[in-house]
C-alpha cells in the first residue's frame, strides 16, 4: 500500500465521528490532573504500581493501520499504540485485575496449544456435524462505553470491586487520545487496539453476551470455544438452524455484527484446519493466502542461537498443530525448503526440525506451567566478536562462587542477553531522524511526534539574565542535545531564571523538572515557582547556552557556576540551593 492510499485510508476512518473527535489542543496536562484525583481514591501500593508504570511525561497516543492485504480494498485495521501515554499504567493494572474473571470460563482460550487440547477428545460425531467460526467485525470500536462498563459490573459478583474497576476502566476508555500526522483526536466508542486492558475488556463484554446468548437459545453447540472475537462451533442440528442461531445473536446486540462461516468437511480457525475424518476430528497447519515464510534471513546479524531456535520453535508448532503425522511431515519438509530458501545451512536446520520432530505429540499438548528463572540477566548490544562472553562466564563463576560473600550476592550464573544493535532501518526511519533542523544559532524543537518538550522550547539566539546581562548563544541545539549547560526561564516573570546542567540530553533532564512540578516538590525551588499561583507547566520554556566535550561531573558544575555567576541567579533568580559548591571549597 503507498503513501497516499494509506492515509486516504486512515482520513477515512477518523473522519467516523460516530468513534473520533477531532481536539483543538493537547488535553494531557488536563488529563494529568484528573488522573490525579482518580488515583487518590486508591490505596497507596495501588497508586505505587500504577505510578511505577506509566511514563513521567505522557504523550498522545499515535494512531496506525495494519493493512489487510488480503481483504478486498485493503481495509486497514485501526491500532493506537499506548506506550508512553497517560494511560498506560493505569491500563496495565485494570488489565491485572480483569484478567481472571476472563481466563476461568470454558470457552475461553489462551492460545492454539489450548485449543487443540480441547479439541483432543472428540470423537463419535454425528453425520450432519457442521463445522462453523463466527467472527466479529470491529470489536474494539463497536464497543459502546455503558455496554461495557455495565458488562464488567455484571461479571464481578463484588459490588465494590466492581464499581472501582469500572470507574478505572472509563478513565482510559473515555481519555484515550491520539495523534496522527499533525492532528489531535479522542476516541469516543469503543476500545483502542493498543492500551493494555483491550483484549480483556473486550473478551469480558462479548462473554457476556454470547452466556447470555446460549443460556436463552433453544439449541446449543456441542462445542463452542472463543479466542477474544473468534467463536469456534462444533454444530450438530443442521444448517438451516445454525443460520437462524447466527441470525439471533447478531439481533442480540445493535453494534456488535459477526459473520459466519461454516462446512461439513473442514474449517479454519486461529492457525489452524480442523477437518471431520470418520467420526473424529483432525488437525493441520493453515496458511493464509498471504504468508510467504517471512522468516528472518540468514545472513541478518544476529546470535546463532537465534536462527537455530527460529527453525526449531516452528518445527514444534508444526508437529504440535498436524494430527496426522504423514501430513507433519510433509509440511516439515515445505518448512526446511523455506529456511533453505533464505541460506540457512541445511545440516542444521535439518538437525533442528528432526529434534522437533521427535517429541511425541501428545507432550507437546500437554499444559505445562511456566518455568520461573530467577538469575540476573546480563544485557549487552549485540556483536559477533562477543561470542566468547558465555565461555568466559561459565569459567568465572565457579571462582566467584569460592567467595560466599560473592555468592550470595550475585546469585546463579547470569543469563546473556543481547540488545538489538542500530540498523538501517532505525536509522533511516522518522523516529531516528531529527526534522526541519536549523543551522541558526540557538535551541530548536525537534519536531519529533512524541516530543513534549518542543513546545517549552524558547528558540531565540539571545538570552537576558534577570541583572539584564545578555549573553549571546553560538552554536545550532535541539531537544536531543545532551552534556550541557541549560536554563529554564518563566513567560510570565523574566527575573526567573534557571541554570542547570546534566549529561543527558535536555528532553530527559527537563522532564525531571516537569516531573517535580507535577508532584509539587517544595524542596526543589523551580517546582515552587511553576506551582505559585496563576502559573503552570505551559509557562516553563528552555534552552541550551553551552555544549561541550565535557569528561566529567565537575567540569559541567564548573562551567555551569560561571552562568549563575553571569546571570546572578542566586540573588536574582532560582538557585537558592548551593549544596554541590562544596567542590570548590578550600
């Protein structure tokens, strides 16, 4: 899909003002503060985790598609990504307590693995079983927020419970917003695909519903199983009464439409053919039309275990999916070709798949709980030249160990684990990419999506201290520019001034200071000033005076002292607190 076409496509749907509303501003400071009111009704270890959670300097949302390509027109599925949005702790923790009121009915599934162990028993099936799979069409959106929050106060038997749930619930759902280009939204229906807490709200509304549904109906299926919006049916009272049951429920709710497919031979569901073979059920791998083996390439720079895995994981699924092991193995044989295809050396992949392949299938059914690991993990950036770190671990440990002290305190041998290095396309992609630089001398925004500090960027080339001392700045900055020497000034009160310097980067150390103002540190003397009276966050601007090559802490304090002394902020301005002169006490 290009350019064009994409955006035609996602103007379609957010002109929908039946789930969007277009926002004149950016409501997060708003939104922060009813936030805050909400949380102070909770316990302190609530409020805690949710906190520990969600980011110190919340963005919008950003709004995307994920074409169907194989769908006529190439609809594109609506998806707002939730990281680093107010919401997002608020969400993972509603996602915690739905979570078990959800997975404990029987028609719930967690994955394929379960559904084929449900599948495993079935047999003696009559001659006019029909197969059939139900499937909602845009669950998340079609949603409607009462119908929701009424569904999860019906499935919690605890009033109390149920009422502070509910109440959380409706702060994300009715505080979901979002950008996409240049302009602001909030969703007004339904879920975003992308908060924590949609896959569990959804799942507990359509359950709802579908209990509801079969406890009413005259005619049940002899098997009904359900992954989120996907309903599996085994059938047995003839077609013409599976389409009038299919009929009825879509009746049931005014938003909520499932379409219906259904044979006597086979179907598909998940990633899964379920065909009827005498009686009895069985299993193959089903391919969408689509899928190409889009495995990672051989040659891409990764760990070798990574590759040796990738054909092993999928080797599993597949003796784990096909019931009838000739038809196994001829699929494992289109898998090794596939991995051939992308260069992967054909004695290990062959090697890999046999040991897949020799695991019995019923283990491999089997629900076996999760191991817990409890050693530390050693993360590194990934580079071919330190293969020998694990050989040097393993000969180490044992020494360290000879020491209890050592023992107790570093635990079990630590676990390598290797972070992605930058490749081409981090560092050919937007958010790898500053925009619209400026070779003017000065700080500019970067004008990045997820950037809120552009807006308290103050952009002029010259700086006046409260003691009207003007200081001229010479070099080009931005919001990424890091081990410098800053100032924070007021919009209201030019005498209020800040200097301020740090090794990271301006976005990062004034987001602390945004932080402080937020929670209304008193001890800290820039979070006074924002929070007097007829001041706030919007009234914060900043920038770079200085950038070096500094090697240490000290020299930035040295260089940083030379400002306040410049401007007088100490008198004049907002360093009253003079603790970290103590380096240049005789």
């Amino acid at each position: 899909m290009n350019k064009a076409d994409y955006n035609q496509e996602a103007t379609r749907q957010l002109s929908n003002t039946t789930f969007y509303k277009p926002l004149p501003s950016d409501p997060t400071l708003e939104y922060q503060k009813k936030l805050h009111c909400l949380l102070k009704s909770l316990p302190t270890a609530t409020r805690e985790q949710i906190h520990t959670e969600s980011p110190s300097d919340p963005r919008p949302g950003l709004f995307y598609l994920l074409p169907k390509i194989h769908k006529p027109g190439h609809p594109g599925r609506p998806i707002i990504s939730g990281i680093g949005t107010l919401t997002t702790g608020l969400s993972s923790y509603v996602d915690t307590l739905l979570k078990p009121f959800v997975t404990n009915t029987p028609s719930y599934l967690r994955d394929t693995t379960d559904f084929l162990r449900k599948l495993q028993n079935i047999d003696n099936l009559p001659n006019n079983t029909i197969l059939a799979t139900m499937d909602v069409e845009a669950l998340y959106t079609n949603i409607p927020h009462e119908d929701g929050l009424q569904a999860i106060r019906n499935t919690i038997p605890e009033d109390t419970t149920a009422n502070l749930i509910a109440d959380l619930c409706n702060f994300v759902l009715t505080h979901n917003y979002f950008r996409f280009e240049n302009n602001l939204y909030l969703q007004i229906s339904g879920t975003a695909m992308g908060t924590r807490m949609a896959p569990q709200y959804a799942n507990i509304i359509f359950m709802a519903d579908l209990e509801r549904f079969l406890n009413s109906h005259p005619l049940s299926p002899l098997l009904y199983l359900r992954y989120i919006d996907d309903i599996f049916m085994i059938w047995t009272h003839g077609q013409e009464t599976l389409e009038i049951f299919h009929r009825d429920f879509n009746n049931l709710h005014p938003t909520i439409n499932l379409s219906l497919d259904h044979s006597t031979r086979e179907i598909h569901f998940l990633d899964t053919t379920v065909q009827i073979n005498n009686g009895k059920l069985d299993t193959t791998l089903y391919r969408k039309p689509t899928d190409s083996y889009s495995y990672l390439h051989a040659s891409s720079s990764h760990p070798e275990h990574t590759t040796r895995s990738i054909v092993y994981s999928q080797a599993l699924r597949y003796n784990r999916i096909c019931s009838n092991p000739t038809d196994r193995d001829q699929k494992l044989q289109d898998l090794y070709q596939a991995f051939i295809n992308l260069n992967y050396p054909p004695r290990e992949t062959k090697k890999q798949i046999e040991r897949a392949r020799r695991i019995p299938r019923n283990h491999l059914l089997q629900d076996r709980p999760k191991k817990t690991n409890n050693r530390t993990p050693l993360v590194i950036t990934y580079n071919p030249q330190l293969k020998p770190v694990q050989h040097i671990i393993n000969k180490l440990q044992p020494i360290l160990e000879q020491d209890t002290i050592l023992k107790e305190a570093l635990g079990d041998r630590p676990i390598v684990s290797y972070r992605q290095p930058p490749n081409l396309k981090m560092i050919l992609t937007n958010h790898h990419r500053t925009y619209h630089t400026n070779t003017n001398p000065g700080t500019f925004p970067c004008n990045k999506p997820r950037c809120q500090l552009c807006p308290h960027i103050h952009s002029a080339d010259t700086i006046i201290g409260p003691n009207q001392v003007s200081y001229k700045i010479k070099n080009t900055y931005s919001c990424a520019s890091r081990n410098i020497i800053y100032a924070i000034m007021c919009r209201k009160c030019p005498s209020a001034m800040y200097i301020g310097q740090t090794s990271q980067t301006l976005r990062q150390r004034i987001n602390a200071h945004k932080t402080d103002i937020r929670q209304d540190h008193k001890e800290k003397t820039v979070s006074c000033h924002f929070n007097q009276k007829g001041h706030s966050l919007n009234d914060l601007a900043t920038c770079i005076l200085l950038q070096r090559p500094f090697t240490s802490a000290l020299e930035r304090e040295s260089s940083e002292l030379s400002f306040m002394l410049k401007f007088d902020t100490f008198q004049k301005g907002l360093n009253k607190h003079l603790n970290y002169l103590t380096h240049y006490h005789d």
